[in-house]
C-alpha cells in the first residue's frame, strides 16, 4: 500500500507553511509594532528551512559529517549575521 505522504512531500508542505508564515510577518509585523521579535522568528523559520534543504534536498544527511558541519555552519554563520546586522541599534 502507498503512503499517501512521503518524507519529501511532508518536506515540501513544511517549507510551503513556513515561507507563507514568513511573508505573512513581513507584510504585518511592521504595521503592529513587532520589528525585532518578527526579525527573530523569520530568521530562525529561514534557518529551519535552511536546514531541512540541505539534509534532505541536498542529501547530505547520510553524507560524510564534514559536509554536513560546513553547510550548516556556512547556514548558522550566514542567519547569525543578518540577524545581527538586523537587531544591531541605529
């Protein structure tokens, strides 16, 4: 018997809430006063993404660790910037 969903659909249905809850954040966090904790949860739903697209689109989650640690790391290092650059006072 079929499973009527598989890990990749499952995958591809996560990235699909979290890009449409994203963008929902960018269109109204500004108006409601929420800039820095919408700046947070978008960052953090992007690296969620991130992740799920370079273990399991990639394939690199039964790849050889150090592919793994430089992508994620490459990943980490990349969000921790813009969220810095993001939150860092004017």
């Amino acid at each position: 018997m079929k499973r009527l969903l598989h890990r990749t659909n499952a995958i591809w249905l996560a990235l699909l809430a979290a890009t449409a809850l994203t963008t929902w954040l960018g269109e109204h966090a500004g108006a409601q006063g929420l800039g820095a904790g919408a700046a947070v949860v978008v960052m953090a739903l992007s690296a969620g993404k991130g992740c799920l697209i370079v273990l399991d689109y990639m394939e690199l989650r039964h790849a050889p660790a150090l592919w793994r640690r430089l992508l994620l790391g490459w990943l980490a290092a990349v969000v921790l910037l813009v969220l810095a650059a993001t939150l860092w006072p004017r």
